[in-house]
C-alpha cells in the first residue's frame, strides 16, 4: 500500500465524468487499498478515484471510525430521503468549507473490488459522504453545489449563522 498525492484545485481532472470499472483485478485491489490509505493519513471521510489521478469510477468512504470502510466501484445513488444542511470540505480543497444542502438517508448500489453487486445505506455524514464522492466521479465538486462558501473568519469565530437552529443560536 502507498499513500498517493491527492489531486488539488485547478487540475482539470476534477471536473471529468469517470470511466465504469470494467477490471476487477489486483490493480482495482491496490488502488482501493492505496485510496483507503491516502484517505486515512489525509484525515478524510472519504476519498474518489479522480482526486488521485484515476478517472474511473471508484470511491471509498469511511465516515465512522467502528465500521470498515465502504469500498465503492461503478456506484450509482438509488435512493434518497430528508435533508440535511451544514459545513462541507474536501481533501481537494484544503482549507475551503461551503454550506452544502445534501440528503440525511441515501442508498448506493455498487460493486465491490470483485465485480459483486450490493445496496448501502448512509445516514448523515455518511450520506454527505457517499453523495460528495459519487458526484465526484461526475466532476461534480463541493465547491459548485455550495449555497455559500465560508470565510476564514467564520471558520475560526464558529459563528455561522445558517446553522443555528434556534432564537438563543444553540445548535
């Protein structure tokens, strides 16, 4: 296993649709391990082939620490309820965070590094995960779907008004 360097704002690899995974061989293996790897030491809830140079459609989420994390390849969402709303970043883009309106319950269909097929479920921030990395293998990122970005001010104070829930701003 290797750790990989991770894709920044800016390369134009970020903003391509990925190819369908059509070899389940040692090679997915290392790359899924790799990305698992890279994602871990970044610090990430998730990680997408294209954010390490690939354009195929592989993505790994690992968004609670007492469950292994979910390998992805060829993902489709098939299903998705309520809604949630809060602070988003990506290993992309170090230091940036947007207010992201994302599902709180998806459903992925996706195979696994073996070519089997199996259905997923994600509440919260695996959801947000889940939603965050697919949309990356269609060159989608945050930063896009962002109702707004988050100043560096903001970042630091806390303060962040849309996320208040009551008149006291408790959360």
């Amino acid at each position: 296993m290797a750790i990989r360097n991770i894709v920044k704002d800016g390369d134009p690899i970020l903003k391509k649709t990925c190819r369908k995974v059509e070899a389940f061989d040692e090679k997915l293996g290392e790359l899924i391990d790799d990305m698992i790897e890279t994602m871990r030491e970044s610090n990430g809830a998730g990680l997408a082939a294209p954010q390490v140079g690939f354009l195929k459609q592989v993505c790994v989420v690992e968004a609670d620490d007492s469950k292994p994390p979910v390998e992805l390849v060829n993902p489709e969402i098939i299903a998705e309820d309520e809604e949630q709303f809060g602070m988003e970043g990506c290993l992309s883009f170090p230091g940036q965070y947007g207010l992201v309106r994302r599902p709180r319950i998806v459903t992925v269909r996706a195979q696994d590094r073996h070519g089997n097929w199996f259905e997923t479920t994600g509440e919260d921030l695996e959801a947000r995960a889940f939603m965050h990395e697919v949309d990356h293998l269609n060159g989608v990122t945050f930063t896009s779907l962002a109702e707004r970005m988050l100043s560096p001010e903001e970042l630091v104070s806390g303060d962040i008004p849309e996320l208040k829930t009551d008149e006291e701003g408790e959360e």
